[in-house]
C-alpha cells in the first residue's frame, strides 16, 4: 500500500465519518440497548477493569462501558462525541499504534470498525497487545458470506453505499485473527441487524451522491439472494440484515 493510497483511504474514512456522524449516532439498528449489550456483556466487565474502545465513533460502547468498570478510553481518528459521563477519556489516535504501553487495559474492544481497516491484523494485534494477561478482546462487526461471489456482490454494494469500506469478512477470518495471534478460538455470538433498504440509502452517501442507483443496486439482489443477507421484498420495499458476531476471548498467560 503506498502513501498516496493510505492518504486516500484515511481522507475518505473522514469525509465519510463527517458526513454520517449524526446519523450513525442515533441509528437505533446499532445503538439500540441490546445491540450494545452483546459487545459489554462478551467483555464480562468489573468494577475495578480499565477499557479502551477503539474506533469508538459515537462513543455508544465506552458510555456502556463507563457503567460497569473503572476507566475507559474511547479512541478514534477523529473527536468522539462527548458526552456526560466522569470515568471517559476520549482520545484522537491511530487504532494501529496507540500511545498506551502493553497490558494497560483489562478490556479492549472494537465495534462495527474492522471493515474500515485496511491492516485489520494489525489493528488485531494491537488491540491483543494492549490487553493484560488475563483480560478480554473483543471484536464485532458485519460479516461477509462464505460464498465467494456473495462476498463480492455485498462488499460491491458496500463500497458504492460507504466508499470507506475496505471489505467485509468472512468468520472465519476473524476468528483466524484470534487464532493467529494466541488467543485460541473464540467465543461467538452471531446476530442479524436489519434494514429497510430505502432507510438505510436515504442515510447514506453513496458514490457519486447516486441513492436511486444504490437502492436499485440492492433490489437487483432479492432473487437468489445474491449478497447472502436475507433479502426480501415486503410492503415497505426490500429489507435485509447485515449478518454480524462478536468475537471474544481471554488473553492467557
């Protein structure tokens, strides 16, 4: 990857992020209590632990976070919306290589993010790097079919939806991050987040700003399913899910 190329990812991470803020933070498909729920409880949070969350955007884990431990770090590229809570330090920073030492947190999570990442397995390894013995990784995001075509047809859509995205995987790959980095094979709690196609385009900025093209993009997959998302017509229009895990795991001795 040459700079020219990380420089242009970063700046369309940015513009992307600008753009969607509001609407993502308040975008009761991923925000919604159980939904956040999933990632704190697979973290198994205690009074005394100190958190980092990377990729925080919004700020929605590390607020639930905030709840049950210590401490908690919310990081990103750009500023997280701030909000009232006394035990979060927002933080801008690379999810690459944080300025914390090895072993600063009991928990370390990353949420909705990896298909961002263009080194998703450094962004593994940090995070693996920043957890104490004993600690917990986890990892959520959408999932790509096992279907190599499928994949192709879902990450095609999703780059012209969120020119941002890099890709989607698949589970097994990210559970390979686990594996790969010591960590064993991980717990998984797999769960659908669903969408009215219309809603989901009418929030998005798609390439070129073209929401009938996208929209018509996505209705072209109903027979056959050929993005493996449960794609469906109904009364309101097409509504399907972004299939989704969370991984997590204790970093042994």
């Amino acid at each position: 990857m040459t700079p020219e190329h990380a420089n242009t990812h970063e700046r369309a991470i940015r513009d992307q992020f600008s753009r969607q803020a509001a609407g993502f933070a308040v975008a009761p498909e991923l925000h919604a209590d159980g939904i956040v729920a999933l990632v704190v409880e697979a973290a198994k949070p205690q009074a005394v632990d100190r958190a980092i969350d990377l990729a925080c955007g919004p700020g929605t884990v590390a607020c639930a976070l905030a709840q049950r431990v210590q401490h908690v770090v919310g990081l990103d590229r750009g500023l997280a919306r701030r909000q009232n809570v006394n035990n979060v330090e927002w933080r801008a920073g690379d999810v690459y290589q944080t300025p914390y030492a090895g072993g600063s947190f009991n928990i370390v999570t990353c949420r909705f993010a990896f298909h961002h990442f263009e080194k998703p397995a450094l962004a593994f390894a940090e995070m693996v790097r920043l957890v104490a013995t004993g600690g917990r990784v986890v990892l959520c995001d959408g999932l790509a079919s096992e279907e190599p075509d499928k994949a192709e047809a879902f990450n095609a859509m999703e780059r012209r939806r969120d020119p941002s995205t890099v890709e989607f995987r698949t589970l097994p790959y990210l559970r390979g991050l686990f594996e790969a980095a010591g960590l064993g094979d991980p717990q998984v709690q797999r769960f659908d987040v669903s969408y009215l196609a219309s809603d989901l385009v009418a929030r998005s900025f798609p390439v070129d700003n073209d929401r009938a093209g996208l929209l018509a993009m996505i209705e072209a997959t109903v027979a056959g399913d050929k993005m493996d998302v449960g794609a469906h017509w109904t009364p309101e229009g097409v509504r399907f899910a972004f299939r989704s895990a969370v991984l997590s795991a204790v970093k042994p001795d």
